[in-house]
C-alpha cells in the first residue's frame, strides 16, 4: 500500500468514525465495544475502495477487563491490564506471511491533546515491560512473558477519548504528559499498511512479544457470550462482529491438538457455561490477504 492509498484508507476511516452513535457521557469499555463492533464493516468498505483486488476479512470481540499481569519482580505494584484492545492483522507475501500488532490501553480525558497520567503499573507494563504471569487469563493462568527490548515501543500505545467529542480519538506514545499525535483513523490506515505497530511472528513464534499477541488471540477464539452495556445500548448483545477469522490466525485447532490435555478441554466446556471462568480481550482482527506484487 503506498502513500496515497493509505492516505486515502485514512480518510474513509475518519468519516466512518465520525458517523458511529456515540453514547454521551460514555466510558472506556462503551467506547471500545462501539469501535470493535463497528469497525469491522468501516474498514473493509474502505479497504475494498483503496484495493479492489484484495480478499480482506474483519472479525472483532468484545471482551472487558480481562486478563490482568502480575509482575513477578516488581512487589507493591497493582496488577494492571494488558490493555482494552489489541488490534492484529497480517498479509501473505511473496516470502510468507507477515504479522503486525498493537496495544491499547484507553482513556478519557477533556483534553485529548495533553493529558496528565501518574507512573502507575499500567505505565510502567508499556514502558518497561517488566516480567509478568497472566492472571484472570483462564488456562494461561501462572503462564509467564518477559517481552522485549525493556522499554517503549510502537506495539503498546494510549487510546486517548475526548470526552465532548468521542469520534476525535488519539493514539498516543507512552509518555507523560500523554500527547495525542495521531488520529485513530491514521493509526488504523498506518497499522494496516505496517507503518506503525509492531512485527511478530506466527510460526513457532520465538519471542515472548509473538507469544503474547497469539496469546490475546487464542483466548478470544472460542468467546461465545453476550454482554451488556447500558450507555452504548448494548442489552445481551453478541460479543462479535465481523466475519469470524480469528481460529485463521490463531491456529487455536493446533493449540487444543497439541498442547490441551483433558483437564484444558473440560475447562473449555465449563467456561462456556460460565463467563468469569474464561478470558481473553477485545480483539480486532484484519486479514489482508494476498498482496499483489
């Protein structure tokens, strides 16, 4: 994708953004349910415009809260989210396949632009990335990442609301003050033709950054409930959008192949039952296709 087709890509985000119902006075989770519901459908009509020739596919999920880190070197810390959205896609090439990822921690502030932000865990897992186990994480409980370089990248970043205007939404590099530098939509069209974001690997991934995207992803495969959020008129809705292609990028047949033993498949059974025994977080997922060289 060159310049002007993301540019282009960009626009048609931005519109789409602008034209979903927002819920006034809303919180983090309802801006994220609206985003992972709804983009799904912006993306693709503006992706097929950009490039007609692509067989693109766009699945979301909305997940809350879940899983939580513990860091296993740093005592007197609160256990904080991984994030509240991850967003993933990936592109065949010549070569191979080819994956890129970010992650979103969201907050909402009357200033979008400069926003003051303590030095708390959440700042300290996206700057430092101290080695952490997963917590409310359902079977990957106790598992352990220790996810390199130590410090800030493009692969976690701020999702900064304005609480007047939700539509105008940042992303913004871990910093303090937070400073909202980019558009959603720019992010998104940047993220999608690997400007931004971050690289990982979806074979035998060998680096516990990889591991740990695969892992958001796995956990969501299987999600089957429904939610409720009462600002953004969600009544027991699904918890998908999209077309359903995350077990295309995930391989969770393989996971439960060769890694799940009986008390892992029971577990699955149970936590269709019940909605705190399983985990994951809200996921956007865009498979790209085949480039055209």
């Amino acid at each position: 994708m060159d310049i002007r087709d993301r540019n282009h890509l960009f626009r048609d985000i931005l519109h789409g953004l602008n034209r979903i119902s927002w819920p006034t006075n809303g919180d983090e989770p309802d801006y994220i349910a609206k985003l992972v519901l709804d983009l799904p459908t912006i993306i693709g009509r503006s992706f097929s415009k950009v490039c007609p020739g692509r067989q693109i596919k766009i699945g979301g999920a909305f997940i809350h809260q879940k899983p939580v880190v513990h860091f296993v070197n740093r005592p007197g810390l609160a256990d904080p989210e991984l994030g509240d959205l991850v967003i993933v896609c990936r592109e065949k090439r010549s070569f191979g396949v080819v994956g890129n990822a970010m992650f979103l921690q969201a907050k909402c502030t009357s200033n979008p632009l400069r926003t003051n932000i303590p030095n708390d865990h959440q700042f300290i897992l996206y700057s430092e990335w101290p080695e952490f186990e997963y917590k409310r994480a359902g079977r990957l409980n106790g598992k352990r990442r220790s996810v390199l370089p130590k410090t800030i990248t493009q692969g976690a970043q701020y999702l900064v609301f304005d609480k007047s205007k939700p539509s105008d939404m940042f992303t913004a590099t871990v910093d303090r003050p937070l400073r909202g530098t980019g558009f959603l939509a720019f992010t998104l069209a940047s993220l999608l033709s690997f400007d931004e974001g971050r690289t990982f690997q979806f074979d035998s991934p060998r680096d516990d950054w990889s591991q740990m995207v695969l892992d958001m992803l796995r956990l969501s495969v299987d999600l089957k409930f429904r939610f409720t959020r009462t600002k953004s008129g969600y009544h027991k809705h699904h918890r998908w959008s999209g077309d359903r292609l995350f077990s295309l990028i995930a391989n969770p047949e393989d996971v439960i192949r060769e890694e799940m033993d009986y008390y892992d498949i029971q577990f699955i059974e149970n936590a269709r039952k019940d909605d705190n025994s399983f985990s994951g977080m809200s996921v956007l997922c865009i498979d790209l296709g085949e480039i055209q060289e």
